[in-house]
C-alpha cells in the first residue's frame, strides 16, 4: 500500500505525483501559499516550499531594487546591496563615456579622471584604439606610448605660422586640424610661447593658457576643476563674486 508522503494517508487509487521525497497524493502537491494543486503546471522550489509561479513571482522572485520589476534572468546589476535592472542601471547609475556619452555598462577606461567607453579610447594621432601604455600630451589628449604609430607622419607634418617640419618637438592641433609648434602658440593670459610648458595647457576655445596663468582675473583663484564663464576676452569663475 502506497502512503502519501505529505498527509500519510493510503493513495489507494487517487491521482498521484511522484517527487522526490516519495509519492504524493496529487491533492495534496499543493502551492505552499495560495494551496493550488500544482500537478502538470510550472511551480518552483524555495526551500522545501513548492509555489506556483504567480505566488513565487509576488513572494520570493529577486526584483530591482529601484522600478520592482521581476529579473527573473535579466541582467542585473548589484549597486551596494541592491540589484538594479538594465534599464535602471543605464538611466540612473552607469557612468557615461565623455566622448560618444552613452551609459557604459560594461569594460571602460578611466584616464585622468575622465571615463570612457572602449570604442572611444583612441589615439589623437592615429585615432586607433589604445589597448596598452599611454601618455598625455601637452594638449591634455591621449596617445600610444612610447611610440605611436602614426610617429613617421610627423615629417611630413609642418607647422602652419613657421613651416618648420614637426619632427621630434610639442605641437597643438588648432581647432580647423592644423598643426603648430608650441614656438609659434601664445599663451592667451601672458603672451608668452607654450615651448618649454610642461603637461598641464589649459585649452578654452582655440586658446591655450599655461597652468600658472589659468586664473581668474577678479578672485586669483586658480580655475582648475572650478566652473568658469567667458567675461568679454577673460575667462573667470563663474560665480565668482569678487
């Protein structure tokens, strides 16, 4: 004689289910919370507690943590100790690519405190992708170190003021793509040439200001990370109150 295993009475000749703790009278494999019988329809298993799915959905399925849309298996992403849905993910926490500024939702590279997307971190020179060392130019833009390998077209680039050939020395790409050697660049604030300046050249416009000389004309604050505004020819902060 077969013996239910949930309310151990005879099966006898009732409809059973076979699981695998023993034969089950088929009234009593039942959804532990709303008590559908759950013989021939989908259920899961949380624990020991078999659920339909519409019970499992509203009680036990992982949710986001923002919008409480079931994941089910949809890629989430853990924020602290929450999971967050792709949407939400994408629209409220991703970092953005400073170049094409779509959300970054996987791989990215962060230079100079500026995060980018793999397909935007290219070379200024040979505009390929840098998947090794870089360096920073004097223009604050990235390239292929030590060497890139668009290198052997420099002597074939010549500065547009002097017509020096640009071989082995600092040059700033102007605004229209031409080329000029930081002999032949002024600094917009000290009218002094930018050759010699080391990595930091502030550029607003198509001007360029060497570190020392990035401040504001009313306060003396350097403006480096501060918010600025062009007052006329000047640039200052832009709250600035003084």
């Amino acid at each position: 004689m077969t013996i239910c295993v949930s309310c151990n009475e005879p099966i006898g000749n009732e409809a059973k289910v076979p699981a695998k703790e023993g034969d089950i009278h088929s009234r009593c494999f039942v959804c532990h919370e709303c008590k559908k019988e759950l013989a021939g329809i989908n259920f899961s298993t949380v624990g020991d507690k078999r659920t339909c799915q519409e019970c499992f959905n509203e009680h036990f399925a992982a949710r986001c943590s923002d919008c409480n849309r079931i994941l089910g298996s949809e890629t989430f992403y853990p924020v602290g100790d929450k999971k967050i849905c792709n949407d939400c993910f994408t629209s409220k926490h991703a970092q953005h690519c400073v170049v094409c500024k779509k959300a970054i939702t996987g791989k990215s590279t962060t230079a100079d405190g500026k995060v980018f997307c793999p397909g935007c971190f290219n070379c200024h020179k040979c505009d390929k992708a840098i998947t090794g060392a870089f360096r920073t130019n004097a223009e604050g833009k990235f390239e292929h170190s030590p060497n890139c390998e668009a290198a052997n077209d420099d002597k074939h680039k010549k500065c547009k003021k002097c017509d020096n050939e640009l071989v082995n020395t600092k040059y700033f790409t102007l605004d229209d793509g031409s080329r000029v050697c930081c002999k032949c660049v002024k600094c917009k604030i000290c009218d002094k040439n930018m050759e010699g300046t080391g990595s930091r050249v502030h550029i607003v416009k198509d001007w360029r200001i060497h570190d020392n000389c990035f401040k504001c004309p009313l306060c003396k604050k350097h403006l480096d990370d501060r918010e600025i505004k062009l007052q006329g020819n000047d640039i200052v902060c832009r709250n600035c109150n003084a």
